[in-house]
C-alpha cells in the first residue's frame, strides 16, 4: 500500500504544477479569448483534448499564426474535461 500512497503524492505535486503554470500563463503558447476572459493555454495541452482546436492550428488558418482564439463559449471548443 505504501506504493500507492507515493503515486498518489506524486501524482498530486504533478496537478498542482500544472494549474500553477496555467494560472500564471508562463510557457503558454495561445491565448482563448470568451468574452472578457482570457485564458493562456499551452497547446500540447489544448490540442489532444479538442479535435476542433487541433484543426483550426494544423490548418492556414488566422487562428494558427496569431495563437489567438475568440470563442463564443469554451464548450464550444470541444474540449473534454478530465473526470479523474
């Protein structure tokens, strides 16, 4: 059981990591605008989770050279959200 326990230490080191670079927007790489909210996002992140935005940034589209997203709504993107 004591192996279990350090993954799940590990485990959370590692999620704490991410949502502090996501809050701070260092190392991103895009930025989604909705609204007046801004959220800088990394795309090795983004793009696995939503077929639509992967697209839109494999594409020549104005959205792959400016990194710069306007969305209607964040559901709209088509991400998946993490259930775990």
């Amino acid at each position: 059981m004591e192996g279990k326990k350090t993954v799940d230490v590990v485990t959370s080191q590692r999620v704490a990591g991410s949502l502090a670079l996501l809050e701070s927007g260092q190392s991103s790489d895009m930025v989604i605008q909705c609204g007046s909210d801004e959220y800088h996002v990394q795309l090795s992140i983004v793009c696995p989770r939503s077929g639509i935005v992967n697209r839109m940034m494999e594409g020549s589209f104005t959205v792959s050279l400016s990194r710069r997203l306007v969305a209607r709504t964040i559901d709209s993107l088509g991400l998946q959200r993490n259930q775990s």
